[in-house]
C-alpha cells in the first residue's frame, strides 16, 4: 500500500502534538502552579503541565513543599522521565539543588571556605549536620567545644576535611584555618571571561543531567544537551573525570557565580549539511535512536534525527511481523523538512 505524503497542515499538527523538544537529563525552568498530596505541578511550556513528586521535591523532611516551591515563582528542574501517554514530564528539584549544593561545596572545599551548618543530631564519636541541603558529620576530635543535646537546632562554623557525592562522604571540621587564596582566583577567572569564549578545562564531576569543567579555578556546568550533537542517554557516554576538553562560554551569572558551557558548539552544526543533503522524497538509511510511544526518533545523517510517527512504525511491524529496536537499521522516505526548524517527517519503506 502506498504511503500518502503529509501536508503541511498534517505535519505541523503532529509536531505540535508533541514537545520532543523535551529529553530526559535536560535542564528546564518552570513555574509552580499548585499542590496536591503526592506532589507539585509545574508549567514548562510543555503541551501539559510537569508533576515533581513528593520525593523529588523536598529538600528535607521538615520543610513543607510549599515553602520550598512556592507558587507561581520559577525554579530549575531536571527532567527524569519523559512524556507520558498523556505527554506529562516527570522532574525532580532535589537532585538539581543537591547537585548544585555539592558543587557549591566543593567549590568552598577548594577555597578552603569557612561553610555554615546546623547541628541535626549527635552520635558516637561526634555530631551530624546539615550544610546547604547536604547532611555531614563532624568528628569529636575536631570540635572546639565539647557538645550537648541542647546544641541540636544551633549554627556552626565548618571547614570541609573530605566530600564524595557518589558515596555520600561528607566530613568537615570547625578548627582549620580559613584561606582566601582560592577565592581571589575565582574572582579573577569571573573578572576575564566572556560569553563565545572558547577555553580547555578540566572534568571534574560527571552528574546525570551533564558535567561540572573546572575553567581556572570555577567549575562550569556542561549540560548534557550541550555536550553532542548526537543523542547521548548519559554524559558518562563521552566524558570521563580528570579529562581535558575545550568548550564554549555560552552564559555567566555573576550574581550567582555560576558558567554554563558547551561542547558541541565546538563542531560544525549537522543541520548545516543537512540543508545540502537531505531533500523532500529522498529515500535514505537511518538508525533508530529512540523509541517513544508517538513514534522513533531516527538518527538520517551524524547528528541529526527525525521523527517516524507511531502509526508508520505500528504498520511496518505488523505487515513485516518484526518488532524494531534501538539501534536498528530502517530505509526510509522524508515526508517532510523543515531545516529552520529542525524538523524532519518520515516514512518507512517496505522490505523488498
């Protein structure tokens, strides 16, 4: 049977359908828009609004949600599942401000910084606290004063002796000696760079939303987004820790003394070539990259994916008695190319 080629009418439609301009690992701002008692709503500019669930959202267990998301103010969350049948996105904001508050840390740990913590408990061989969101410990042997039960809920100056994110190692001090040698490099690195700067730097943590580049003495954030032009499932795929890549400035916060980079800024657009190599009927060989329940998404040249609809996809299997897979080999026909917006429609071929 022969495959009718989409209007534009029809093809817009579908890609209005759906946001898979959204991916997992992905970095989105969102304003709260109300509360129930299993989480929080949160617009995105998605088709339908995002659900942060309970767990996912509190930063502790005394803090109500409400005073941690408040409504109808923006916050960053990061996407942990994609859309749903009903193309809602599930997001966490404790793993974005835990992430954040360890990089924090450990920016403070390198500057030798004084931190301030609450004592949350007391146990044998010294005391538990909490540091910006994250719990640690802090030995007897380095406690100015000898602590009682009655110091449960009071401040404390700390040091950080040793931190590990993976293993949840959090151990500080409040006897060292503060330094401000760390500090002036980072205002120094903040006073020189500039946005389109392109500068090597050094990995330093690897998260699941992207990875911390160390540039001169402040750690940058490298969105998974940002890292390939070709789709990744995690930056592990490509970086490893102690590696020294080149990357772009593509924003600074200087209030919040916070760098966003880019890798893939660094290569030639796909896109670019795909105007001279891509035309409207064209049959052409791609490989299956995702599978959503609207359709596979599929990489037609090196970094550039299109969109073969659910309905395409449901045939071909049916007829051909095949299930496809990630990582399969289809032939295929553009129905569709928008290169403005990167956006392309297919067909799948029957089997000869």
């Amino acid at each position: 049977m022969s495959k009718e080629v989409m209007t534009d009418d029809e093809f817009e439609a579908l890609l209005a359908k759906y946001d898979y301009g959204f991916q997992k690992g992905d970095l989105v701002k969102g304003i709260v828009c109300g509360y129930d008692n299993t989480g929080v709503t949160v617009d995105i500019g998605a088709k339908t609004a995002a659900f942060v669930p309970i767990k996912e959202a509190r930063l502790d267990n005394n803090t109500p949600v409400e005073e941690i998301l408040k409504k109808n103010e923006s916050y960053e969350f990061l996407i942990i599942k994609e859309e749903d049948e009903d193309g809602k996105f599930l997001l966490s904001y404790k793993r974005v401000a835990t992430a954040y508050s360890w990089r924090e840390l450990e920016d403070k740990k390198a500057a030798d910084e004084v931190v301030e913590g609450v004592i949350t408990g007391m146990v044998k061989g010294g005391v538990l606290v909490e540091v910006n969101g994250v719990k640690g410990f802090v030995p007897s042997s380095h406690l100015r004063v000898k602590t009682t039960e009655d110091m449960i809920g009071s401040k404390i100056e700390l040091k950080i002796l040793s931190m590990d994110a993976q293993l949840g190692n959090f151990i500080l001090s409040n006897k060292k000696v503060y330094s401000e040698d760390r500090e002036e490099t980072r205002r120094d690195t903040f006073s020189k760079i500039v946005v389109g700067e392109r500068i090597k730097g050094e990995v330093v943590r690897i998260t699941d939303f992207g990875a911390f580049v160390n540039i001169g003495g402040v750690d940058g954030l490298l969105p998974l987004s940002q890292i390939s032009w070709k789709w990744i499932d995690h930056p592990s795929d490509i970086l490893n820790i102690n590696d020294t890549i080149e990357v772009e400035i593509i924003g600074i916060d200087y209030d919040k003394q916070r760098v966003s980079l880019s890798l893939k800024n660094l290569e030639v657009d796909p896109w670019i070539a795909a105007k001279e190599k891509i035309h409207e009927g064209d049959e052409i060989e791609g490989v299956i990259t995702r599978i959503k329940h609207f359709g596979a998404f599929v990489e037609v040249i090196d970094g550039v994916e299109a969109l073969l609809p659910s309905s395409d996809l449901a045939e071909w299997q049916a007829k051909n008695n095949k299930t496809l897979e990630v990582g399969d080999k289809v032939q295929t026909t553009i129905l569709k190319f928008n290169p403005d917006d990167r956006r392309i429609s297919l067909s799948i071929k029957e089997v000869q």
